[in-house]
C-alpha cells in the first residue's frame, strides 16, 4: 500500500474524516504507520436548514445534540452532525488533533447554487464532483496547510502515483472496481493530485471493514451515506422549491410540453426541472408502450418522450476539459468513457474541438445526459475527463 508509506516530504497529513468507515479506516492506517496527523472535517451545509420538522436536534459541530436521532430525511445524508461526532470519537481514539472546519460559504456558492441552476437548465448536475474540485482538494488543502500539513489523505476508492517518465501525476482506477470513485475525481488538477492520498486505492470494501475492526473503531460497520447531504430526503424537486423560496426568488416558469422526436405534442408537463434524460416514471402521460425522457429544452421548455430504442445515442460533446494522466491530445485517441457512476465504460474516439471535446462511441450508449460527467480511461488511468453538454 504505497500510499501509506512514511515519507519525509510532509511530516504531517490532514485526514478528510468524512465520519464514515473508509475515512476512520484511513487515519487508523497511517496512525498506525507512524504518521504524524490531524484531523479534518468540513462542515458543509446546516442539516436542519430546508429540512421542515425533520430537522436534527439542536446541537452544534462542537457540541452536538444527544441522544443522536435523525428524522426521516436526514437518515443517510453524509455530513450531518451524528458523523461529526463519529469522525471525532474517532480522532479522540487514535489521539490525533481534531478540527471541524466552516466552509459553508464557498460550499453553498461553489455547489449549491450551480446545482440548482443547472436543473433549472434542463441538465442534470453531479455535486460531489464539483464538492470534489472546488472543496475538498482546494480549501481543504488551503486549510491543512495552515496547520502545517502538506498532504491529503481520503477514504476515496482510487490510485495515484508520480510518473517521472510522462513527469505528470497519474490518476488511476482503484483494485476494488465496484467502488471505483475516479469517476467524482476527474477534475482534480496535477497541482491537487501532488498532494493527494489514497491508502485505500489497493483494498476492497470488505477488507476496509475488517481493517476497522482490527483496529477497534466502532463505527466499522456502519452504513454508508447514499444521499447527497445538502438534499433531504434525496427529493431534489422539492429542495430548489424550498431553497428558491428561502432566498427570496421565484420559481422560474419552465411548465411546457411533452413532444414526441416528430414534434406531436404528448401532454403538458410541470418544470423541466422535474426531468432528466432517461427517466420513465412519473411522466403521467397515457401510452400503451413505456415512454422516456429522450431531451430537455430549457430555451423552449420542452420535453422530448419516446420509446426505449429512441434513447440511444453514438455522440456527445463535453466542456470544461479538464486532462490528467495524457496531456490534451492534438490528435483523436482512442480510450473507453463513462457517462456516468455506474456506466460500464464504452469505447469511442475522443477528438479535441476547441475547448470542447467531441466524443464518438463505437456503439450506440444509453442516455447521455448533459450536466453529467464523460470521463476518458486508458486502461486503468483516469486520461481526462469533462462535462457533457
């Protein structure tokens, strides 16, 4: 596990502890190496706010609120005060420094806001990427290095390692492939990979519990956190409602039509913001085959419906490029892309365009959706990557 070995560029190194098992297993790891380490945790985003009556008992990061109970729709939401509390019993077991950091602010400029505006824009964005760039590889590296560390150790499922050849940090896909994260992590920079860590990039998931065990943390069987935390309940609809309403704006009219691709109007439908491409349920059109969600059009609110065969598609363009394993290529290459978490990489021929990325697949691929992310695979190696357009 090269990521955990001693090194004498930095004596210390912040732990990201989320208050998850992959964070606590990551600074039990490098306790037990040696390391010298501190704990960090950001606080994000107020869980109680937009969060009606199921809101957490008050409490505060410093002092949080017991007997820990969660509502409803806090159950599963990262970040919220109960794992708080658990990243800090465990920085008190492994008697590491421990910091809860405030970065609200930027989070909410950085990530909320742009989620809310892409959905209103007929996409459909990835927050945790975002989170990922502008977050937790840029302010917390700020952060750690006012305490005197130059690294950043995470609980992220992914490799990286210098290569003195191509003189470029590598990005690389982890040995548990189930929990390959390098799809959220494809805007780091060379600048953020240089001081990244990843001790959990050559372990499975099960290995990571058993680790936990081993080294006596409690929380070495909990659940991990499936929601985006800022989200309750994960209803996304109902949070840009709230959130819209709470800032003082309206809810911009984007009510409209449902079209077939020949342009045959199928229904009303309520906001574009209510849709993402490849959707089938609670469209509330009458069809005797299942109908999809084809396209969005934000200039004319229209939503585009059809069947199952109409969803596929062999191009997409990208935007934001962002190239890390490969300089940006003067010439079409051939890797495999992702368009999304769970997409099984397809193979295409990425072509640079400008700024842009154009992106042929050699085979027709399901659901390509703007707002989501294409990310470039030579292999194992994580080559670029962009947002689709």
């Amino acid at each position: 596990m090269p990521e955990a070995e001693k090194t004498t560029e930095a004596p210390t190194i912040a732990v990201a502890m989320s208050g998850g098992v992959d964070s606590s297993t990551v600074a039990a790891i490098l306790k037990a190496a040696g390391h010298s380490l501190v704990g960090l945790t950001l606080q994000l985003w107020n869980q109680r706010r937009l969060d009606g009556e199921h809101g957490e008992p008050k409490g505060s990061p410093e002092q949080p609120a017991q007997p820990r109970t969660q509502g409803p729709r806090t159950q599963g939401r990262c970040c919220s005060l109960d794992d708080v509390y658990d990243a800090r019993r465990v920085a008190e077991a492994l008697g590491i420094p421990y910091y809860v950091v405030n970065h609200q602010e930027p989070f909410e400029r950085e990530v909320v806001r742009p989620f809310v505006r892409d959905y209103l824009a007929g996409r459909t964005p990835i927050p945790c990427s975002r989170c990922n760039n502008s977050i937790k590889f840029d302010q917390l590296l700020t952060t750690a290095r006012q305490i005197g560390a130059e690294r950043i150790a995470t609980g992220h499922y992914a490799r990286s390692h210098y290569d003195r050849v191509r003189g470029r940090w590598i990005l690389k896909r982890p040995a548990d492939t189930a929990k390959d994260q390098t799809y959220f992590l494809f805007g780091l920079t060379q600048e953020q990979l240089s001081h990244a860590l990843f001790p959990l990039g050559d372990l499975t998931k099960s290995e990571v519990r058993r680790l936990a065990r081993d080294h006596g943390l409690a929380l070495a069987d909990k659940p991990d956190s499936q929601e985006i935390c800022f989200i309750p309940g994960g209803d996304y609809r109902r949070f840009i409602d709230d959130y819209l309403r709470e800032q003082g704006e309206s809810l911009p009219e984007t009510e409209g039509e449902f079209v077939s691709p020949a342009g045959e109007i199928r229904g009303r439908h309520r906001g574009i913001h209510h849709y993402t491409v490849g959707q089938r349920k609670g469209l509330g059109i009458a069809s005797p085959t299942p109908l999809y969600v084809l396209s969005i059009d934000p200039r004319g609110n229209r939503v585009e419906v059809g069947e199952e065969s109409e969803l596929s598609g062999t191009t997409l363009r990208a935007g934001e490029i962002n190239w890390i394993s490969i300089p940006a290529p003067e010439t079409p290459i051939r890797v495999q892309v992702k368009i999304r978490h769970r997409h099984e990489p397809a193979w295409a021929t990425v072509e640079m365009r400008g700024e842009e990325a154009e992106v042929r697949f050699d085979q027709p691929v399901r659901a390509v959706t703007p707002g989501q992310a294409a990310v470039f695979y030579e292999g194992d190696e994580v080559a670029g990557g962009g947002w689709i357009l």
